[in-house]
C-alpha cells in the first residue's frame, strides 16, 4: 500500500499514513489529526480491484460472446435444415396437389363423358321408340 507523506500542522514533521486510515499521530509531537483526503487520490490497491474486475468483466462478455458463437454454430445449422426441409415439403406439397387436381379434371371429363354417352343413347331409344309408335 502507497503511503503519503504531510507535514504535521503543528511543528512541520513528517506525517506518514496509508490511505484508508482515519487518523494520523505526529511521530514527534504526539498529536493525532484526522486525515481528509482529496477526491483525486485513489488507493492504488482499489485502482487494481477495479481494473480485475473490469478484466473480469471483459472476460464474461467476452465468454458470453463464444457462447452465443457456439450456440449460433449450432442453432443455424438446425434452423437451415429446416427451412430447407419446409421449402421441400412445400414443393412436394405443391406438385403432389397439382397431380391431383389433373386426376380429379380427368374424372370429372371422363363422367361428363359418360353422361353425355347415357344420354345420346336414351335419346337415340326415346326416338326409336316414337318413330316405331308412329303409323
Ligand atoms: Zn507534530
């Protein structure tokens, strides 16, 4: 610990006290003074419990930023594939409903079709049948 050095207000000695403490004896007149210390000096030992603590919290941020690299070099890749998996499934999705519209327009022709066959043929009948009823 620094120690500072003042001259005693009473006979001009040398007075010697470490930051922190309250009070100071005279070594030759036997007086106690209280110390007042001034805003600008800083115990060099707080300087250095700021300074590690400063380290220290660099160190946490910048733990805390491998982290989030790690958890990112993890994260993305799942999220990638993902993406990549609903952008397949969407295509799939995309041509499986396409396919089966077509089948359901084939359908939906082939019975129009069809009834249109029934009716041609009831229709030829129906004719027949007047035409045979007629003298
Ligand atoms: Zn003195």
């Amino acid at each position: 610990m620094k120690i500072f050095e003042k001259k005693c207000p009473n006979c001009h000695a040398n007075l010697e006290f470490k930051v922190g403490e309250k009070d100071v004896v005279c070594p030759s007149c036997r007086r106690t003074f209280a110390i007042e210390y001034d805003h600008d000096i800083v115990d060099p030992e707080v300087m250095l419990k700021a300074k590690d603590i400063q380290l220290k919290i660099l160190d946490e941020v910048q733990d805390s930023f491998v982290a989030a690299r790690k958890i990112r070099k993890i994260v993305m890749p799942v999220v990638l594939i993902f993406i990549a998996a609903m952008f397949a499934f969407g295509i799939f999705m995309f041509f499986q409903t396409r396919a089966r519209m077509e089948e359901n327009r084939k359908k939906a022709e082939e019975q129009s079709q069809q009834f249109e066959e029934q009716f041609e043929e009831q229709f030829q009948k129906a004719k027949d049948q007047f035409q045979q009823s007629q003298p």
